[in-house]
C-alpha cells in the first residue's frame, strides 16, 4: 500500500510539533476540514490555524509519543500518546488517534479521536 | 501485499460490520481470535480477552439500548483495518450518539487485536455507563 501518504503526515508533524503554523499551512489544503470527537464539530483551515494558535499560548510542550502510522488508500491512521506540558504546570497524557485523509500531496481532513476528559488539564474548549 | 490479501481482509471487515450492525455478542467475539485482545483509550493499562469483551457489550446494552450505527467507514491496509462508526443509543436521558475509532489487527481469517477511542463523557453525561 502507498506510504505516500504517511510520509506526508510525520513531515507535516514536525512543524506541528514545532510550533511553526506557516510551515504546517503548507501541507494542509485550502478544502481542509478538522474534526473532534470530543467537540462534536468541524473546523475550517481558518479556523484550525486559529484554534492551533490559541492551544499553543496554553502548551508549553507538545509530543506525539509512540507513534504508530498505518497507511490506508485514503492517507494514514496515526496512533500516539498525546503528552502535553500547560504552561501552568498541568500535564496530559492520553492515548489518541488521528485519522488524516491525504489527497494530491495535501492533507484534506484530520478526524480526531480522544477521550475528552483527559483533556481537561489543557482547559481548551472548542 | 498481494491483493488477495487485501480481499480477504476486506471480507474479514465485512463480517465484522454485519456482525455489530446484528449487535449479536456472540457472532461479534466470533470475528475475534481465541487469544485476542481488546483495549480501550479510557483504560490505557487494561486488555481484555473475547469474553471479557462480550460482558463488556452485553452490559453496555443495559444502559445503553435499541442501539444502532449511524456511521460505519471501513479503512483497509495490509495489516487490518480501521473503521470510523457513530452508535446511537437510548438511555435513561435520553438518546447518545458516540463516534468513535476502532482499529482492527487482522492475522489469517480473524481479528487478533482491537484498540477503541471514545469519548466517555458523552455517555456519562447521559447518565449511561462506558463501553
């Protein structure tokens, strides 16, 4: 099965994981849609990068730990701990997965699955 | 990965959808390996066995009943697939709609492996209990 997919999603990971937003527009599509199962709605690109800015003023660290990407003809399904450090001290660590659909070199949708309790350190709503 | 491989897995999928879309305990643990295992985010530490997983779905059913998938998208790959599925479901406050992941390791013609992502408060806000 094509890893092209999979490929895309650990390069786009590291920007990410960087904290660097230009570097991440990049590999998302302008039709992009990202989804939670916790919050029940979807964003628009515009929207996520907004929702990514606000998150990373409460993140001080962020790291996928872990990882597991399983390729599918649709993209990739990435498995992973989420860990997260606030900036006032509070931690998450919760198993997640991240279904990302990836089509002509860009990643068209992110569906987003976590236990929403676990998240309740971050204090992020929506 | 020749493609009957993928068939086959594709035929394993199918069965496991018509086996949860029937919501027959018995025929569901049947797609499973006597030694598999199944795990849930909400109890990182834990793995169940096929029986301990068929209590998990009949006392699910107490609290959360008439249950039935409004969403079912199946991922194939080598190794297994994964399925994106929505469980609706009455319960005591009303009816709870729970999207969740489920990937699926498959080896010869069963399921060895199952890791499930929900969202507990969805259900606990109903009043209903996990799983």
């Amino acid at each position: 099965m094509d890893r092209s997919g999979c490929e895309i999603v650990r390069r786009y990971n590291k920007p990410w994981l960087a904290r660097d937003l230009a570097a991440m527009d990049g590999f998302l599509g302008e039709d992009l849609i990202l989804w939670h199962n916790h919050l029940g709605r979807a964003f628009g690109k515009a929207e996520m990068l907004s929702f990514v800015t606000s998150a990373l003023e409460v993140l001080e660290k962020v790291e996928f730990r872990d990882a597991v990407r399983t390729a599918t003809a649709e993209g990739c399904v990435q498995q992973h701990r989420l860990f997260c450090r606030m900036v006032g001290g509070g931690i998450v660590d919760a198993p997640q997965a991240i279904v990302y659909t990836v089509r002509d070199g860009k990643i068209r949708r992110i569906d987003e699955y976590v236990d929403g309790p676990a998240l309740a350190a971050t204090g992020i709503a929506g | 990965m020749t493609e009957a491989t993928l068939d086959s897995i594709a035929a394993i999928a199918r069965g496991w959808e018509a086996a949860c879309r029937s919501l027959d305990s018995d025929r569901i643990v049947g797609c499973l390996a006597d030694d598999a295992t199944v795990w849930y985010n909400f109890q990182p530490d834990q793995r169940h066995s096929p029986a301990e997983y068929r209590s998990i779905l009949e006392n699910s059913k107490k609290t959360f009943y008439n249950q039935r998938y409004t969403k079912m998208l199946v991922h194939l790959h080598p190794g297994g697939f994964v399925e994106q599925a929505t469980l609706e479901g009455d319960t005591p406050n009303g009816v709870v709609e729970t999207p969740f992941l489920l990937v699926a390791t498959v080896k010869g013609d069963k399921i060895t492996q199952i890791e499930e992502y929900f969202d507990t408060s969805i259900i606990q806000q109903a009043g209903a209990r996990d799983g």
